[in-house]
C-alpha cells in the first residue's frame, strides 16, 4: 500500500473515531463505517437530527406539524442523552419496526414506515457508523404537541392504517438495478414522506386536509411520483433525472422548496450507480402514457385578456432568464415550457417561485447556482395570477389558471 | 457573477448600490469578511430576514465567500446623503456618540471599532457612513431585540443595549448625514485598540 493511502486511511479512522467515543466500540471494519456514513447520507438523518448551528446528530432541530412542535432527538453515541447504550437490536428495531427499546411507539416523523424497508445489513452499517461520530451531551427537548395529538397510544391507529413492516424483497422480474432504485427510493429516501398524501402525523381525517402532497406548514406541494401527469419523469432521459437528484438542475426543471434541501443535505452524495438505479426506478414509475390534457375553466374572452396581461408581464421580468417562449437556459435558467412541474392540477408550487423567487441548492455538479429574484413586492395579486396563468398554459403547457385570491393567501406562507 | 446574483438586484440594486427602500441596504465596497459573515448569519438563520433566509439556505460557505468578496469589489456611486431633518442638538448629541461615546453610561465611541474616519477596519466591521437613518436604527434595534446577532461575544449586542432610544435617533440621524467617501478606505486589520472584544473580528 503506498504511503498516501495508507495516510489517508489513517486520517480517515481518525476522523470516525474521535476521542472519547463510547470504549464499547470495538475496532469496526472501516469499509464497515464508510459504508454507514454513505448510507446516513442517503437516509438524509442529518437534515433532521441536526438543529441550525447544532452540533451534528445531537438532534434538537423543530419539526412543526399541525399538531404542535416535535423536536428530534440526539442520536450521537452519548450514552446518558444519545443512543450510546442501544445496542444494534434495538437500533434495528427502532428503523425497522419504529419501536424504542421499552417497546414505546415512535412518532411516524421520524419515517420508520419507510426505513423499514432497509435490510439488517444496512442497518447495522449505520449503527456502527453512529457509534463513531463525536458523543454530544444534549437533553432532548421534550415534544409540544396538542391534546390529543401528545398521547403516544394514538400512534397505533396511524400504525394500524398506514405502516406494513417489511424488510425490501426484490422483484426478480426486474433488473437488479432497477431494484436497487426502488430500495433506495421506497427505504432510506423515504422519498413518499413528501411524495404521497399521507402525511407523518396525522392519519384519519386530518390527513385528508393535504391530500394531494401538499406539505403541512411548509405550503410546498410534492408531485405523486407515480403519475406522469405530475411529474411527467417519463418523459426526461436517464442523465436528466440523475442532474436533477445530484446536481439539483437539469435540462428539464431546477429543485426548488424542500426538494432543494433533499439535495443539498442527501441526494448530491450519491455515487454513480445508485443515482442512476434511482432515476431508472423513477422513470419506470412515471411510464404511463403521456400526460392528461388539462381543460381550461375561464371562459375564452376573459382567459385571453388575463393571457396577454400576462405575457405582457413574462416579457418584461421573466424573459430575460426564461426566454421568449419559455426554453430558459438550462441549466442556469430551467425552461417553463413543457416543465411539468408548474402545471400540476396544484398551482402553489409557480405561484410560491414568482413570490419568493429561489436559488437551488449549492452542490458539488453545480457549486455556484444562478438565483431567480422574488417578485412578491413588484407583482400586485392580480399580476402573479396573469403571470402565473399564461406559463402554465403558454407554449402548450397545460395547467389551469389560477386566481388572484390562490396567489394572495400565498403572501403569507412561511419562507423558513 | 452579477448573472448569478441577479436574484439579489430588487432589493440590493444590480451593483449592490441600494434601492429607495430605506430598509434594504447598500452592499458595494463593505469589507468582504464583514460580507460574508452577514451572509453566513442569514443562510443559519442568526440574522433574521425571511426572504434572505430562505434565498441563502442551501448555498456553501464557498459561493458565500465569492458572493460576498464581489459585492465588496464593487464602487457604485452613492447617492447624496439627505438634508438631515433634525435639529442641531440631535445631531450634536449623535456626533458626540460616535466620536467620544457617552463614557457616564459606559457607551464606547463607535469610531473606536469603526475607525476615526467611520471607515470600517479589515476584516469584519463595516463602515457606517452611506448608511440611511431607517436602517442604521432598524439594525441598532434588531441587536436590542434579537432578530440580529453576530459571532461571540457580540459586541454590538452590547453597544446597543446601552444605547437609549434618543441615542439611537440621535446617532442614526448624525452618521446618515455625513457624506460618504467615494472610495471606501478600511484600517487594516487590528490596527484599532478596540474598547470589547468582538467575535465577528478576531485579533
């Protein structure tokens, strides 16, 4: 072995085994650890386990549901706050069957229904990596949640209605890339966290109120990856769909909102492979006939009014990154036309960009994103809706207009 | 660069100059650290500003570096500075402040840190002429309240908060009508016998 490899080998170990980790630990495989860590990565735990200016994995960080606040809980190997005591059985029963080690019924936030899915092998990689990171002596914060949202005992009827335990199997009729996609996408990803209506907490008939992938608190509205009216994936080539998971922008659309964050914090650490298994699954998921045609509501006289008050508006402040009929610059600018994520049937996600503008996430494929300016102060209601309106249904997009009062109530969304 | 920072223009101006929003502050010539610094307050949520928030969240400490040391690259002219509305007296209790400080109440002169001639001092603290009376005490106030902090110990914090509410208007109004240089000239680095240690500019 050469020298810098084996100093690199070394500064490695050094890195996972920090002074003072737990002296239970015994001397992991460090393919063992690196593989853990990849895998932590693509369970996105740090986005949650870690509050703003935290430290890593001492959780803390606020989830707001409708039900009141959860805040997530120190995972580093501290063994009076952490999990430094658990042992990987309990680990796995926890990611496996959202269960403490007293038995005690986890909140479906912390998305066990669908790590489920990842195999004891892959769970044990974690724990052991988890086992190495800096131990943090942080209490938990206990949860603020509402009467009767703050009784555990209610978990079982969620339980009941939406968790299948079940470690992955795989399809034989299937490639075997195709199933490690899907592992990905439905275990570690828990992609359908955001991605279905179901929401975390909920369950009956709260869950009703977002059904649709509209994101409680955040306003953001997540496309069923299933329909190729929403998501239209099976129209992107395969290299569209890894630029978007890993680099956040693509020939076809930029990420935006909490997609952003998935990227940032998860997605961009992806290695070739897995990120391609993923973009095939993705696909396959999508294919389906090409997307439904949506039927205009506003009669034609007055929709070709709020149309050409509209363009009047996309010449003057969208065309310059856009383009005149909405081809955009890929990937600095995303095209508008044929972009299927601002025709869904749910105009929150066009109406939220012109108000706040955005910028994807900063990632290794694309460090130094271009930004869109937000336009809530220069736009009056009735300009975002004709704005909002005429590139949903411009260029042969399909989506429906949307009305001054949608992009008013979205003034007030939280940013952050 | 300025493509990639159009996102910044409505409210910052193109070159960073400002806009006529009293609120939105000029960012051309301010000191790089100083910059960034603010700009890592905001991506972290320190600095309280939602629209800068959530523009921010997701960008490296890298891009931050490089957007910050290109606003601080900038010379765009300043606008004239306001006829101050004031009267004398505010505005010679406000020169007072900053040149002498109020030592009876502890309050340090602001040209302690900020330079003899307001200019700011490398690497982190900013100069406070070209700076509008709104925003000097919207910033003095956000310190007071919390929604501003900067690294520990936060001098500012500590500046401010013994600061009255007749000292804020009084300060804001004096430094707003000073003109500012056209080219901005900061002390170097540690040259200042600073009266508080600051976190934002380490010695």
């Amino acid at each position: 072995m050469s020298r810098t490899l084996t100093g690199l080998l070394v500064g490695l170990m050094l890195a996972l085994s920090p002074i003072g980790a737990s002296a239970q630990q015994k001397a992991a495989d460090p393919a063992v650890l690196a593989k853990g860590e990849y895998l932590a990565r693509a369970g996105d735990c740090i986005a949650c386990h870690t509050a703003r200016e935290g430290k890593t994995f001492a959780g803390g960080l606020p989830m707001k549901t409708p039900f009141g606040t959860l805040y997530t809980s120190n995972i580093t190997p501290d063994p009076q706050t952490g999990i430094g005591t658990w042992t990987s059985d309990q680990f796995y029963q926890m990611m496996h069957n959202g269960r403490f080690p007293d038995g005690g019924l986890v909140y479906p936030a912390m998305p066990f229904a669908s790590y489920t899915k990842v195999t004891r092998e892959d769970s044990d990689a974690i724990y052991a990596y988890l086992r190495t990171v800096p131990p943090v002596r942080q209490l938990n914060k206990p949860h603020d949640l509402t009467f009767p949202f703050n009784n555990r005992s209610l978990i079982l009827g969620w339980r009941t209605l939406f968790f299948r335990e079940g470690e992955f199997k795989p399809d034989p009729t299937k490639s075997a890339e195709w199933n490690r996609g899907n592992y990905l996408v439905e275990g570690l990803g828990h992609c359908g966290m955001c991605h279905t209506p179901i929401n975390a907490l909920g369950g009956s008939k709260q869950s009703q109120a977002f059904e649709g992938g509209l994101i409680p608190m955040q306003n953001w509205y997540a496309p069923s990856l299933t329909s190729n009216k929403e998501t239209g994936l099976g129209d992107w080539t395969i290299e569209e769909i890894v630029d978007y998971l890993r680099k956040g922008v693509s020939a076809k659309g930029a990420v935006y909102g909490p997609m952003a964050e998935v990227v940032y914090n998860s997605l961009q650490f992806l290695n070739d492979d897995d990120a391609r298994a993923m973009a095939v699954y993705l696909k396959g998921l999508a294919q389906g006939g090409p997307p439904e045609k949506a039927s205009t509501s506003l009669p034609s006289a007055e929709s070709s009014l709020l149309l050409s008050f509209g363009k009047s508006i996309y010449d003057r402040d969208c065309a310059s990154c856009h383009g005149a009929t909405g081809q955009g610059m890929p990937p600095d600018y995303p095209p508008l036309a044929g972009n299927q994520s601002i025709q869904m049937v749910s105009a929150v996600n066009p109406i939220r960009m012109v108000l706040n503008g955005g910028y994807p996430p900063g990632t290794s494929g694309n460090p130094m994103p271009h930004g869109m300016p937000p336009f809530a102060q220069k736009l009056s209601d009735d300009e975002v809706a004709a704005v909002v309106t005429y590139i949903r249904t411009a260029w042969g997009n399909r989506g429906e207009p949307v009305s001054a009062r949608q992009a008013n109530e979205l003034r007030a969304a939280t940013l952050n | 660069m300025a493509a990639r920072v159009l996102a910044c223009a409505p409210c910052h101006g193109a070159e960073g100059e400002g806009t006529s929003d009293a609120y939105f502050p000029r960012l051309a010539g301010k000191p790089a650290g100083y910059l960034y610094n603010q700009l890592i307050a905001f991506r972290d949520g320190r600095r309280k500003y939602p629209p800068m928030n959530y523009l921010l969240e997701f960008q490296t400490d890298d891009y931050l570096k490089k957007i910050a040391e290109y606003f601080a690259s900038l010379r765009p002219a300043f606008p004239p500075p306001v006829p101050p509305v004031d009267s004398k007296e505010i505005l010679a209790r406000g020169e007072t402040i900053v040149k002498n400080g109020d030592p009876q109440h502890g309050i340090p002169p602001c040209s302690a840190c900020h330079g003899p001639t307001l200019g700011g001092m490398e690497p982190g603290i900013p100069g406070l002429l070209g700076l509008r009376a709104a925003y000097i005490s919207g910033q003095l106030g956000g310190w007071r309240y919390g929604t501003r902090t900067a690294f520990a110990p936060d001098c500012m914090q500590i500046v401010a908060s013994l600061l009255t509410e007749d000292d804020v208007k009084a300060v804001a109004a004096y430094l707003s009508s000073r003109p500012a240089p056209a080219d901005p000239s900061f002390a170097p680095r540690g040259s200042l016998p600073m009266p508080l240690e600051c976190g934002s500019e380490p010695h």
